[in-house]
C-alpha cells in the first residue's frame, strides 16, 4: 500500500534551457480553482488506493515554492485527514532560492514543510546566466541561509560538468558547497536532453558538452569529497549524512508504492502504473469531466515491474536483494539476473555480490552515471526521482 504522496505543481517564472520536466509558464494561476482540482485529485487516489499513514509527501515541479503557503497547508491539512501522517513524516517542498520564494519559508514551515530542496544549481553568477536562472549567486546563497534558519532539513542542488569546466574548478565549488553545512546535496552531471533549448544550441554548434572522461574524472572526485565530508553517495547524484537521505526519494528507488497527483505526476500503487495529464489546461478539463487527472492507468506485469525495480535499485549504494525481489514478483532469482554476466562485471570490478544482494562498485557508479545519467524508466516521469 501505498505510503508516500507526490504533489506536482507545474508552474515556472521561465523555463530554463536544461529542463524536460513537466513545468509550464503562464501569466496568471487561478489558486483557488488549482486547490479544488489538487484535492480532487487527491482524493480520488486515496479513493482507490487506500494506504496506511503517510512517511512522506514530495511537493515536485515546476516550482512548488510559488504555491502559497495558505495553498500547500490545505493540501496538507487534507492528506492529513485522508490517509494521517506516520510518526516523523517527511514533508519536502522544491524552490528555487529567490528571495521572493525566501520570504514564504517561515510560512511554509509553519504548514508543516520540514524539509526544502532548493535548486541553487552553481555558486558563481556566469554559470548561473547560462543555466538560464533567475537568480544570482548572492540571492541564492542568502535563500539557503533563509532555509536553513526554518526548515529542520536542507538540501540543494548543483549542476556539474559544464562546457568549459575545470576539475580544479569543480573542487572548488564543491569545497564551497560542503560547507554550507547541509546534511544533504544533489549533484548532477549537466545532461543535454532531448526537446530542450540546451540541444539546440548544442546541435547548432553554440557550445561543445564536456567530453566523457572529464565527466567522468568529476563524478569520482564529487563521490570522494562527498564521502570525506561526511555526505557519502547513496544513489548515483545524491548524497547525505547518515540518516538524512531523502525518505521520499528512497520509496522510488526501493521501488516502493506511491500516489501521484497533479499535472504529469506518475504513480505506482498495487502493480498500477497511473500517469496524469501533462498539459495544465487538460488535467484541469479531465478533473471536471472525471473527478480526476489520470491520463493512462495501466496494469504492469510482474517481468516489467521487476525491471523497473533492477534499473532503480541498481542505482542505491545498497543494491537490490535478489532473493526478496524474486519472491516479490513471483520470479526466479535467474530470471532476475544472469549469473555468469554477474559474475564476469564483478571480476572486472563494476558490481558486487554478497549473498543475494547484487550492487553497483563505485567503478560502476561512473559507469552507470555515464550511461543513465538521470533517466529513469520509459514511463516515468523525471521528477518522480529527484
């Protein structure tokens, strides 16, 4: 059953040239007519899937730091009376680290958000023009200490290996960022996806990515910095003190069941893939011919749920438990895993072998980063692991 709530808020000041997540930019938002179809929405999953108390609910974008507070603590105050909040919940909202969006933290903490991602993506303000962000360095460095001052954790997000980027330069910035003092970081390698403003300008020649071996010179030395700071890797981008890894995000990874609501949102619950209505202006039409936002609501096979658990685990510094995943989906353990293919990768070095339990080397973390970068299963949405 489902434990874990995904909020999309779909909605941009501007679109950054990067981005291929659901996020949408519009003059003006009617937030009274958004809250209706949010908790409509809501209560349908819970209508169909039932759930014992939420451990976390994720308010993903889009930018979910422009909802206001009034806004976020109905939804959570419904939640609350629809499934009840386990002992601890996590409750984390994205932002982006403006100094308007800064000024809702205290409000924001006050509904019940305990814990913030904030998209900083550089410290320095000529990157940050050319990640097309809004805000400069100081602004976001002083939204960080905003954040820290209100929230009882704190994570941020960095984008690395840019065109023209130093590993000198790259452990300088990290040095920096670790000490900001945050039990938490993001850290991504700049992906070129495709349909964005950043894979036109590199198909027209505008800039060059960074070639493959400095990427990967950069991954290793963010995974020994990180782990030396007391942050250690446990997933391929993202790294925490023992204890503060994102509870959300480890429910996907786990390949756990959650509820997605909101425009785009996916949803796994009870071997059901569900996946909203990507276009605001349709989600809002199928809530009011519907009651609800689903586009598709499919039934997934015990073979390719059992994939989507291996291409999501296989990204943890944990692994995935073989034995427990064959008796979850009904499936031999060779099924799940060729033995001599398992064994040839760790005699090279790029995955491990204790028992049942098969992961990924941190040789193989560079590889697979190289490989996956951010991608996640087909018919996923991005934003449901980040």
């Amino acid at each position: 059953m489902a434990r874990a709530l995904y909020i999309h808020w779909p909605f941009c000041l501007a679109k950054c040239p990067y981005c291929d997540f659901n996020s949408h930019v519009r003059d003006q938002v009617d937030h009274a007519l958004w809250q209706e179809g949010l908790l409509a929405d809501m209560r349908h999953e819970h209508a169909v899937a039932g759930g014992e108390p939420l451990d976390s609910i994720f308010f993903g974008g889009g930018t979910p730091s422009l909802m206001p507070p009034a806004l976020v603590a109905r939804l959570l105050q419904e939640a609350a009376a629809l499934w009840g909040f386990a002992p601890g919940i996590e409750i984390t909202l994205e932002g982006n680290p403006s100094s308007v969006e800064a000024a809702n933290y205290a409000a924001l903490a006050a509904a019940g958000v305990n814990r913030v991602s904030l998209g900083l993506q550089a410290l320095d303000d000529d990157t940050l023009r050319f990640l097309g962000r809004l805000h400069d360095a100081q602004e976001g460095l002083k939204a960080l200490e905003v954040a820290q001052q209100h929230f009882q954790r704190v994570s941020f997000d960095l984008i690395y290996a840019r065109p023209g980027q130093t590993l000198a330069s790259w452990r300088r910035e990290l040095e920096r960022a670790l000490s900001f003092g945050t039990g938490h970081l993001s850290l991504y390698q700049l992906t070129i996806e495709p349909g964005t403003r950043f894979e036109t300008m590199v198909r027209k020649g505008d800039f060059t990515p960074l070639d493959e071996d400095a990427c990967a010179d950069m991954f290793a030395l963010t995974r020994a910095m990180t782990s030396a700071a007391g942050l250690p890797a446990y997933e391929i981008s993202n790294h925490a003190r023992l204890g503060e890894e994102s509870r959300h995000n480890l429910t996907y990874w786990r390949y756990q069941d959650y509820c997605g609501i909101g425009p785009g949102a996916h949803g796994r619950r009870s071997g059901v893939a569900t996946v909203r209505h990507r276009k605001p202006e349709n989600w809002l039409g199928s809530l009011e011919r519907a009651r609800h936002g689903i586009a598709e609501e499919r039934v997934l096979g015990a073979a390719e749920q059992a994939s989507e658990a291996m291409l999501m685990g296989l990204r943890l510094r944990e692994g995935v438990d073989l034995g427990e995943m064959a008796s979850r989906f009904g499936m031999a353990e060779a099924q799940l895993c060729n033995a001599a293919k398992a064994r040839f990768y760790e005699q090279q070095g790029f995955v491990w072998r204790q028992g049942s339990r098969l992961g990924v080397t941190e040789q193989g973390m560079v590889l697979l980063d190289t490989l996956l970068g951010n991608s996640f299963p087909s018919n996923w949405s991005k934003a449901d692991a980040r």
